[in-house]
C-alpha cells in the first residue's frame, strides 16, 4: 500500500486522489491527472430585485435626509407635507413620499370598501386585519429607511395601479 506525499494518509492500489486531502496521487497511470488544478467558474454578483432601488441614489443624499424620508412613515399625511416643505428635491426623500402616499391611498381604498360593505360583517374583519398588516408594512419601510435602503413596500409593489 501507497500512503499520500501530501498527508500520509493510506491509499488504495487504483486511488487516482487522496481521500483525506484530495491530492493528485503520484504514479505512472495518474500522470494526467497531476498537476490538474480545479477551480470554480466565476459567479456573478446577484443582480438586486427590480423593487430595490438603493443603488440608484447617492450615499451623501440618504446621509443627510434619512430623517426627512422617515417622517412619512411615522406622521402620515402631516409627514409627507413636511417632506414636501423641506426636501430640498432630494430624491431620496421623494422615493420615500410616494410609497408612504400608496400606503396611505391603500389605506383609504381599504377604509372605503369596509364603510360600504360593512353590513356584511366579514369584510370590515378582514379590512382591519389588512390595515394591521399595511401598519406592519410601515413599520418595515421605517427601518428601512434607518438602514439607508430605498425598497417599494411589500405587497405594495405587487399592485399594477400603482406602476
């Protein structure tokens, strides 16, 4: 028996690669694969999803109006007059009005349906536990944008209208 140049491990008589270490076995009938190195094909950085707009905006513009992007998500519609006022046209911050505008509208989209099916009982149960589930969705868009990203809301995104 054989044992591996590289680790010493023990061979058997047709080993073509050590199972210890991999290594090329050292023999007449191995020459082809010595001196064989294996590598990885290359993998191309996953490309971000068409809802992530992060990589669009410059680093110094979410910098310094982070807090301007958050008011929406925690004010409402006081917060997207406030934005508004004082955004300076930054894009970061206009990207953050709109979706808090298309949760707002959804709201009151839901808010109607639920008013005019409210003899139904079912519905106006199932609208309020989907504004629970828009209120959870705002608060992820709020520490999204702690995190400096730029994403459209979950479920949000999905809506044609709102294209």
């Amino acid at each position: 028996m054989a044992n591996c140049t590289k680790c010493g491990a023990e061979l058997g008589a047709d080993t073509r690669f050590c199972p210890a270490c991999g290594a090329a076995v050292q023999g007449d009938n191995n020459a082809q694969y010595q001196n064989t190195q294996y590598q990885a094909a290359p993998v191309a950085p996953a490309a971000p999803p068409a809802w992530d707009h992060t990589a669009e905006f410059d680093p110094k513009d979410i910098s310094d109006n982070k807090v301007l992007a958050m008011l929406g998500y925690l004010m409402g519609w006081l917060g997207v007059i406030l934005q508004l006022l004082a955004s300076n046209n930054s894009p970061y911050v206009r990207f953050h009005m709109r979706q808090t505008m298309k949760l707002m509208v959804v709201n009151v989209l839901l808010g109607i349906v639920m008013a005019l099916l409210l003899w139904t009982v079912i519905v106006p149960i199932a609208g309020a536990v989907m504004m629970c589930v828009f209120y959870v969705i705002n608060i992820i868009c709020f520490f999204q944008v702690c995190s400096g990203k730029a994403k459209e809301p979950a479920i949000i995104r999905s809506l044609g209208f709102f294209k």
